[in-house]
C-alpha cells in the first residue's frame, strides 16, 4: 500500500511562501535545503506521520533538469500545490499509474536517499490530481522523523480534478487513507484542513 508522505506549497519565492504558510497555521517553519538537480529550495515542518515543505525556485541555482513541482512556472501567490505518497517499490508503482505520473529521479542530500517520479517537463502529474510517487531510500530515516512535531495534524486533504473519480477508482486498491478524498471540479486543486492546538487551520 502507498502512504500519505507530505504535503508541499508552491511559491514563487521561498519567503514569501514561508510567510504565507506561516500566517495561515500559526507556528514557524524550520530549516529545509536545496535540490541542486531542480534548482529549488525548501523549507519543512513536522506533522505527526508526515510532514509540510514550502518549495520554491532557488534564484542562485541553475537548474540540471525542468523543475520539478511545475516550479518553472510557479503561482503568482503561494498555494497548496502537491502531495507525495511513499512506496516501497516506485517502479511498480508506476506501472500502475496513468501515463505522465513521470520517471524515477535518484537523488540525496546529506544522508537522505530517495527515488521520486518526476514528469519530464517538471509538471505536476495530471495537473496535481494524481500524487507524485516517492521511494526513500534503504536506511534514510523518514523527515517526518526527525523533524520537531509542531502539534500540527492533517484531518483532511481534498484532491479536485475534472478526473477526480478515476484517479479515486485507481488507486482505491493503493491508498488507503481516510484523510484523503476526491472531489470533482473543474480545474484540479488541493485542500487540506489541519488541526491545531488553537483550533482548525486551512491550506489551499
């Protein structure tokens, strides 16, 4: 089974996304690092069995590949913009993906390793509607992990797209996470709704 492993806002730059993100969930994000391969850098917070990043180009990188996250051309104003899910054997994930759920990338920093599918064009797979697939690698130690836990915890994530239906159909036999549903709509977009110690807080 595939596993909900974090949720990422899209900015066109770091800090302004850090402060939009912040704003909105009332608690500060921690350091993150860079993507010299995608030329993008992060920012993370703790989530309980997951964890958030605010991802944007980073201006001092030149970028080996299109970036990943549709972050060639980022939003004019932060939003939530990706989820990923975690599996053991990303090659045969794939296989039971649609086309243009992208092909693995090797990648590390530090002491992570991870295999993450990644479209060819940098896009978001089907605009969003479908989770880009993540393997970490043997012996990394999950971010979520190591990360502080800032008593923020996910209670619903909505996933809209014209093929929001198919996409649920798909992947009823791969994911199995309440938290997560799917909502037909005329353009594809995320929702997640998050409890905190000061109450409900919303990103999309």
């Amino acid at each position: 089974m595939w596993q909900l492993d974090h949720l990422a806002v899209c900015a066109a730059d770091l800090t302004v996304g850090r402060d939009w993100a912040e704003s909105r969930l009332g608690v500060a994000f921690g350091p993150g690092g860079e993507h010299a391969r995608y030329g993008t850098h992060n920012l993370l917070l703790g989530m309980g069995d997951l964890y958030l990043e605010v991802i944007a180009p980073n201006p001092d990188a030149v970028p080996q590949a299109p970036r990943w996250f549709g972050l060639d051309t980022p939003p004019q104003s932060p939003r939530l913009g990706n989820w990923i899910c975690r599996t053991v054997d990303i090659d045969q994930a794939l296989r039971a993906a649609p086309d243009g759920a992208g092909r693995p990338a090797d990648l590390e920093r530090g002491d992570l390793r991870w295999r993450i599918a990644v479209p060819e064009d940098g896009s978001l797979p089907m605009g969003g509607g479908w989770p880009t697939l993540i393997e970490w690698g043997a012996g990394t130690q999950h971010p979520a992990q190591r990360l502080p836990d800032s008593g923020l915890r996910l209670r619903r994530l909505i996933v809209r797209h014209p093929q929001a239906e198919d996409f649920a159909q798909r992947l009823a036999g791969l994911l199995d996470d309440p938290r997560i549903t799917f909502e037909p709509g005329p353009t594809p977009g995320l929702r997640a709704e998050i409890d905190s110690p000061q109450g409900p807080k919303v990103l999309e």
